[in-house]
C-alpha cells in the first residue's frame, strides 16, 4: 500500500514510477449493455444518460465499467454522473464518470481509457487535474481490463486494492 502526501507528492512520484502497485483486475457482471446498429453505426445504451450513444473503444468500456459499479458494488444510477463539462483553468474538458455521495457531494472520480491504452502516470494526471474542481476522495482510472484507484484523505493519497461497495 502506497500513502502519498499531498497532490504534488503524487505527481512526483508517479513519473518516477511508471507502474501502479495495485492494479486491480475487472470482473465484470454476467448482464451486458445493450448495443445496437443503425444506418451502419453501432450505439451502446446509457442508463445513466438515459440514451442511445455511438459506441467507441473508450465508450465500451465506460458503459461496462458503469454495469461493474450498478451491479458488483451496488452503486445506484441515480448517483451518476457521465460525460459532465468542467472547466480546468480556461479550458472546457469532459470527465468520464462521477459517483456522487449525495445529490450535490462527489465521492468518486473515474476516468476510462480504451483498452489499449496503458494506465499510467499521464492517465492518473488527466484525473488528477479533473478532480481538483470535483474534490471526490476517491479516483479510479481504468482502461477496460485493469484499474488503479487511490483514496484522499487530508491530502494523503492512499492506492487501493479494491473500490468501496456501495452501502
């Protein structure tokens, strides 16, 4: 288990170190999102937007990682949030997914990389610098396959070796 001091601290650390030490593997539940063709397109269904949405790498596996919290941590759709704007200096971004305590209380970040693509220090970065408008105590990156998360608490980062269940 790795306990970092402050945000700065963990960026430092994280270039020094190109590998997480807890890299958790996925195991998804048995129930698949539904997916669609139309007018030679494929779409994946989002239950927390409530709509049909072009199914990309990156999609696939934000909708599969929405299905692992509904269904193996219990997290309730009503707590989502997906693809929200956010503004980071002077620039507009997109976070992937954010689980929310309450209605208005964020409690856990979660940025998607397709499948390909490692999870590294730029990936927790990109959360990273997502999060300091958010303020959720949890990140979670994830590329489909593996995640790596990390607990804030009075700006120490913990990694974790497995996400809290929903209660």
């Amino acid at each position: 288990m790795l306990i970092f001091q402050g945000t700065w601290r963990l960026l430092y650390f994280i270039y020094l170190h190109t590998t997480f030490t807890s890299m958790i593997k996925i195991d998804y539940p048995l129930k698949k999102p539904a997916i669609k063709n139309e007018d030679g397109k494929e779409y994946i269904l989002c239950g927390v937007r409530k709509r049909w949405v072009v199914l990309s790498p990156e999609e696939w596996v934000r909708q599969n990682f929405i299905l692992y919290l509904t269904g193996i941590l219990h997290y309730p759709l009503s707590l989502m949030a997906v693809e929200k704007k956010i503004t980071i200096g002077q620039m507009q971004k997109r976070f992937d997914i954010v689980l929310y305590a309450t209605a208005t209380e964020p409690f856990m970040l979660v940025e998607c990389k397709e499948m390909n693509v490692a999870l590294g220090p730029a990936v927790l970065e990109q959360a990273m610098r997502y999060n300091i408008g958010i303020q959720a105590p949890y990140l979670v990156i994830s590329n489909g396959l593996y995640m790596a998360a990390f607990k804030n608490e009075a700006g120490q980062f913990t990694e974790l070796k497995s996400l809290p269940v929903f209660e």
